[in-house]
C-alpha cells in the first residue's frame, strides 16, 4: 500500500486529481491535505469521501509543525502538490498571501519530504503542479517549450516560478525526487467562479454584465481540466525524475472569441434568443500587467507519454455549462459570502 499525499485536493484541479486517484488505485491510501480557503470545498469530493482509501485532513501548508506532525503519522510515499492561491487578479491585490502559500508553503513541504526520505528516496517522488504562466507572455507567434526561459510577470506567476526553482533546487542539492509540470489554463466542473468561464457563466444565468478586460484580444490556451489530470497521473508514474512537462489544449482562443461562442451556447441551453447574452459584454478596465498570450508546445509529453487530450473544446464548452446549468445550488453557495466582497471590490 503507497501511501499519497495530494494537497489542495477540495480546490478546482485538486478535487478531479483526488478522484481519479482514488478510483484508479484502489491499493493507494491517499491523504487529501487542504486548508478549505475560499477555493476549497469539500462538495466538490461527494462521490468518493466514503471510499476507503480515502482520508481528508484540514491543514494549512504554510504551518510547518503541521505538515512535520502529517509526514510522521503517514510516511508518505509520494506527494501531488497543488495546494496554491490561483487567481492572478487576487495576487494583484494581495501578493503576500501568495508568497505564503505558493513560496512558503511549497518549501515547508520540500522539507518535510526531504527529512522523511532522506537515504530512501528511492520509490518517492514529490511532483509539483505548476502553471504556463512562468514563461510570461507570448507575442502573436511561438509557443512555451520546457526550456523557455521564466519570466513571470504577475505577482502570482512570480510565486509559482519561485516555487518551481526551489523544487529544482532541493532535486540538485539534496538529491530529492521531483518532477514537475506547467499546465495551460484548465476549464471544466467545480471550477471557482472567479475564473474567466465559470464567472461569465454564472453572469450569463442572472443577465449580469460580462466584465472583458481591455481590448479582449488575449489569448489562453483551454484544457478540459480532466485531461490536466490524466496527464498528472501518467507523469507521476511515467514520467523521468527530475524532468519537466509541459502540458496544454493544443487550443488557443482570444478571450473575446471564446466569450462570444460562450454565449451562443448559454442562448441555446438558457431557450434564449439567439444574440441575448452578447449584449452583456462589457468592455472594462484592463488587468494590470495583463499577459497577451499563452500557448503551450505540449509536444514532449505527447510523444514521451503518449498523452494527449481527450475532448474536442466544443464539447467540453458544452459539458462544462451542462454542469453549471444543473449544479447551480453549487453555484448559489459558492457565490454567497465573501465572494459578494470580493465581487464589488474587482468589478465596481
Ligand atoms: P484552486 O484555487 O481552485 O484550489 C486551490 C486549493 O488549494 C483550494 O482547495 C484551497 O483551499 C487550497 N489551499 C490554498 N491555500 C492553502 C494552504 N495554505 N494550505 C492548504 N491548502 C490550501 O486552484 P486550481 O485552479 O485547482 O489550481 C491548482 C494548482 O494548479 C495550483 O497550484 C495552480 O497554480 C495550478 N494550475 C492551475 C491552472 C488553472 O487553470 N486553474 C493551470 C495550471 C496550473
Ligand atoms: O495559464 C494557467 C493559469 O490560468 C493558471 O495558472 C491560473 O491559476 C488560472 O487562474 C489561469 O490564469 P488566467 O489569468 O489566464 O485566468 P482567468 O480565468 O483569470 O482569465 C482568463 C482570461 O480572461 C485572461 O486574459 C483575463 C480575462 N478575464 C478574466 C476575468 C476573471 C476577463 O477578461 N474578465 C474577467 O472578469
């Protein structure tokens, strides 16, 4: 029996890589390690929190006592990290909470792993999930390859670049077995409506204005986000230590494109007249320091791993506001509470 730690596992990507993993390895005890910020929700883990190789504990990653005490009592075999603060509009406003979390918290458990596993590092591995958004931006051509130098241009994509070199650094210094991927930007169920997709269609269902950043000629490349965990899954057990992946959609979209065809969709399913949602679009104020482009060459993983994504984008649109549509208790409850706060404070 391995034993796994999986952190951030009640967020977004977390919760798809918690149940894929406690599906498919039945012979793994996996330890969900989350400290239920606004992002984390346990709802997200309904189907399989009765599993019996299954167990959630609340923690903060930024605690190291707590994180020492859990790789006692566990003597984890390996460890997915994607505990994070994740909303660059957020690390605008706030950058310290990130540089707690994404910097701070990352190295408590760099040390935690590197005490437990010292002389035995064999058969372990810690992977660490990290984002596209360290390369920085992208003119009209080219495309993000391992090697692309960082250049991060946000304070989150800052603390997640910083996270990556101190995960390498304790690969070279202490000889910890890492590996780590940058993913695109992720889209699909229980996806935090802060991001561009699900705010936009929590928007489109009350008729409320859809906020376009600047011109809306940016450009991301989208993952159905349970393709970002398959890929997870064959890297941590196909992967070669100490390397790099990167991983995305082969899919890039202006923003303004993307939003447009949202529309269209949510006309269709809402029985709407065709052309209703697009008057909600809004242009207003830009991101600061707003990245122009994204787009991943996930050439080496397909090659290497055989990985490749499993949806066509228009159907994972259509899935992913299937999901909205008959989720929206989910939708409600996340969006009561602070996120009316945090709502007034970025859109007023
Ligand atoms: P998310 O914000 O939805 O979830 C983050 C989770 O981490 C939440 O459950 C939250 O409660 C937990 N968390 C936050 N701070 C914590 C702390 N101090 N201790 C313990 N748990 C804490 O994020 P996401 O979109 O699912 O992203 C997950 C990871 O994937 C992040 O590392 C992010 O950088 C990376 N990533 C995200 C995307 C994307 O498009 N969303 C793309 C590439 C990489
Ligand atoms: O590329 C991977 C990254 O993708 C992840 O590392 C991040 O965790 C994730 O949040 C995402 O970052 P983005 O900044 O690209 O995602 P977001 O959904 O915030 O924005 C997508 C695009 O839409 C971006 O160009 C900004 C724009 N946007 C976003 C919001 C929230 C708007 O125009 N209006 C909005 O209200």
């Amino acid at each position: 029996m391995k034993t796994i730690l999986i952190t951030g596992g009640a967020g977004f990507i977390g919760s798809h890589v918690v149940r894929l993993f406690v599906n498919k390895y039945p012979d793994y005890q996996i330890v969900n390690l989350d400290k239920l910020t606004y992002a984390g929700n346990l709802e997200n883990l309904k189907d399989i929190e009765n599993a019996p190789n299954y167990i959630f504990e609340k923690g903060d990653i930024v605690d190291e006592s707590c994180i020492s005490q859990l790789f006692d009592r566990y003597q984890f075999d390996g460890v997915v990290h994607l505990a994070a603060e994740s909303h660059v509009d957020r690390s605008i406003t706030n950058p310290m909470e990130f540089i707690m979390t994404n910097v701070v918290g990352t190295v408590n458990l760099l040390n935690a792993a590197r005490n437990l596993w010292k002389g035995k590092e064999k058969g372990k591995l810690f992977y660490h999930v990290s984002t596209d958004e360290v390369y920085g931006s992208l003119g009209q051509t080219g495309f993000f390859l391992e090697d692309t130098p960082y250049d991060p241009q946000s304070p989150y994509s800052s603390s997640k670049a910083s996270s990556d070199h101190f995960v390498r650094a304790y690969g070279n210094t202490y000889s910890l077995p890492y590996v780590i991927s940058n993913c695109s930007n992720n889209y699909g169920e229980n996806q935090f409506p802060e991001k561009l997709l699900p705010l936009f269609i929590n928007n489109i269902r009350y008729n409320k204005a859809l906020p376009v950043y600047g011109d809306g000629l940016f450009t991301r490349d989208w993952l159905y986000v349970v393709d970002h965990a398959r890929a997870i899954d064959l890297i941590y057990h196909k992967g070669k230590q100490g390397d790099t992946y990167n991983i995305g959609g082969f899919n890039e979209w202006k923003n303004i494109d993307l939003i447009k065809l949202l529309c269209k969709v949510m006309d269709e399913k809402l029985g709407r007249e065709q052309g209703s949602a697009e008057k909600l679009i809004t242009y207003v104020k830009d991101r600061p320091g707003h990245d122009k482009r994204y787009a991943i060459d996930a050439g080496k993983i397909n090659k290497e791993l055989g990985w490749e994504p499993s949806l066509q984008f228009e159907e994972g649109l259509s899935k992913t506001v299937d999901w909205y549509l008959n989720n929206q208790e989910w939708l409600d409850r996340v969006t009561s509470g602070e996120y009316q706060n945090y709502y007034k404070e970025q859109y007023s």
